[in-house]
C-alpha cells in the first residue's frame, strides 16, 4: 500500500493575472460551473505517495468534480 503524505496547497490550476480577481472566490463554489472560456482558478493540492520502490507526487483539484 503506498502512503500518502500531503505536501499542501500550490497554487490554483491557472495563475491569475490579478490575485484579487473577483472570480478566484466565486470558483469556490463547487455547484458553479466554469463558463465557457473562462480560466480555471481551482486551488490544486500535491499528494506523495511513498511506495517501497519509489515516491510519486499526484496533484489533485479535489474542489470540484468536473
């Protein structure tokens, strides 16, 4: 079984342009979707798994489902 280990948040999946864009917040939302177009700001966590023969790094986006 490999073990998790979470490294923590590193930033959105896009980097905003202005880190006070209004929209930042409204994707914390996880019942609104994203417009067409429009840049993916959800928050992407980094996971290690540590298995016997070597350790991977997963990034997840586990706020929203799509």
């Amino acid at each position: 079984m490999p073990q998790p280990h979470r490294l923590g948040s590193i930033g959105t999946r896009t980097q905003p342009v202005d880190p006070n864009d209004p929209r930042i917040l409204l994707q914390m939302d996880p019942e609104r979707p994203l417009a067409r177009g429009e840049p993916d700001f959800h928050i992407v966590d980094a996971v290690e798994m540590r298995c016997p023969g070597a350790t991977y790094t997963l990034f997840l986006d586990m706020y929203h489902c799509h």
